[in-house]
C-alpha cells in the first residue's frame, strides 16, 4: 500500500509528539529539522491535526504543539 506524503508526513509528527510527550510541548522549528519537514508544510499538517483535536496550539513566540487525546481514544475496534 502506497502512503500519501500528506499522512506519511502526519505520522511521523504524530510519532514524534508521542515519544517527546513527557518533555511537554515541542517547538514547530524542531520538529520540522528532525523530520525533515519544510516548517511551511508542517504547519499546514498541524492546521490539519488541530481542526481534528489531534493537537493543540501553545501560545507563544515559539510555537509550539503538543499531543492532546490519548492514542487509545482513537483506536479503533
């Protein structure tokens, strides 16, 4: 199965906020040089995750996300 780069992208943000959620938020600049990820786009894919209550926004000058809901509401049996 072939992933869209949209959700490859989302995954790995997604991922990384999972293994960092104990550091509390993460900066967008941070995540956009780990992953590899134009910062443009990422916030874009964040616009998105944001609008599906995936994430939040913290307000400051450095703009930063963190996960909100626990992976296990949005599994699916």
């Amino acid at each position: 199965m072939k992933l869209s780069t949209k959700t490859r992208y989302g995954t790995r943000i997604l991922i990384e906020l999972a293994l960092k959620i104990d550091q509390g938020a993460i900066q967008v600049s941070k995540i956009a040089s780990s992953q590899k990820i134009p910062v443009k786009y990422l916030e874009q894919l964040l616009r998105t995750l944001k609008l599906a209550g995936i994430v939040k926004s913290v307000r400051g000058p450095t703009r930063e996300r963190l996960l909100v809901k626990d992976a296990e509401e949005h599994t699916q049996v």
